[in-house]
C-alpha cells in the first residue's frame, strides 16, 4: 500500500492530478513514518534522524492546504478537489 501510494501519489503531485489528495496521503504517511521509524535515532539525516522525511511531511502539507496550482491537471480539467 505504501508503494502504491509513493509511486501513484508522487506522479499525481508531480503533474496536478488530485493534488491535495496525494499530498495529504503523503503528509500523512510521513508523519507516522517520523513517529514511528526515525524519532529515537534524533533529529539529523545523516544518523537516520527525522529531519528529511519532515521535511517532506511539511512540504506534502503545505501543497495539500495550497493545492496544485494554475499549471496543474486540476486546474486544467476545472475540478479540484
């Protein structure tokens, strides 16, 4: 499930396609993976700490509140959702 989403939601931010969908599956998913994988080893990547898939958690949130943007699928089809 988890590659599927990966793969399926990373192609879906990256052309517009259901935007705030994807983004908000992938803010998710990195908040449980930061919880639950990477907070005892601290804070720095390079221990295998949580600061890189927060990063992308944060930057998955913010697309997920801001949407895809004039250039996207969704705003090419006028649906968003």
């Amino acid at each position: 499930m988890i590659a599927l989403l990966e793969f399926f939601g990373a192609i879906g931010v990256a052309v517009g396609f259901l935007t705030r969908f994807w983004a908000a599956a992938i803010a998710i998913e990195m908040a449980v993976i930061v919880f639950a994988v990477h907070l005892p080893r601290g804070y720095f990547w390079n221990q295998g700490g949580i600061e890189y898939p927060l990063l992308w958690g944060i930057l998955m949130f913010a697309i997920a509140l801001r949407g895809g943007g004039r250039l996207s699928l969704d705003q090419a089809i006028g649906r968003e959702l």
